[in-house]
C-alpha cells in the first residue's frame, strides 16, 4: 500500500512518544499514526522483523504502539 507508514516509520513514532523530552499527548501520536495508513495498517506478519538488516525490534514497537493508541480509538 503506498501510503502505509511502514515499520521503520512507526519505530521512529515509538521512540518520540517514550522520550520523556517529547510533550506530545496521546491524543496527538493518534493524530499522527491511528489509522490504516499507520499503527492499525500493520497485519503483525513480521516480515519487517524477518528482512530488517539491523534486527531492530519492529514487531515489538508496533505492538507498543497499538496497545497504547487502541485505547483512544
């Protein structure tokens, strides 16, 4: 899908919303990335994880930032 953010664009979301410097709401993160195009786009194949040539815990952040965005939806 052309639009969809993709894993490493949804990683970078993750780190922004846990760093303590970041004073964005969740309500904000939603704004960004709560649609099918972002956080609730990803059908969690881990083929992002499978390919990753840095091993980069994709899978895991995503799975972070669904738990805490579902709850706005």
């Amino acid at each position: 899908r052309p639009d969809f953010i993709g894993a490493v664009g949804l990683n970078r979301v993750a780190r922004f919303e846990v760093d303590v410097h970041d004073e964005r709401t969740a309500e904000d993160f939603y704004e960004l990335v709560g649609d099918d195009n972002g956080i609730f786009g990803c059908m969690t194949l881990l083929g992002c994880e499978d390919n990753c040539p840095k091993n980069l815990p994709l899978q895991t952040k995503i799975a972070y930032m669904r738990r805490k965005l579902v709850e706005l939806r």
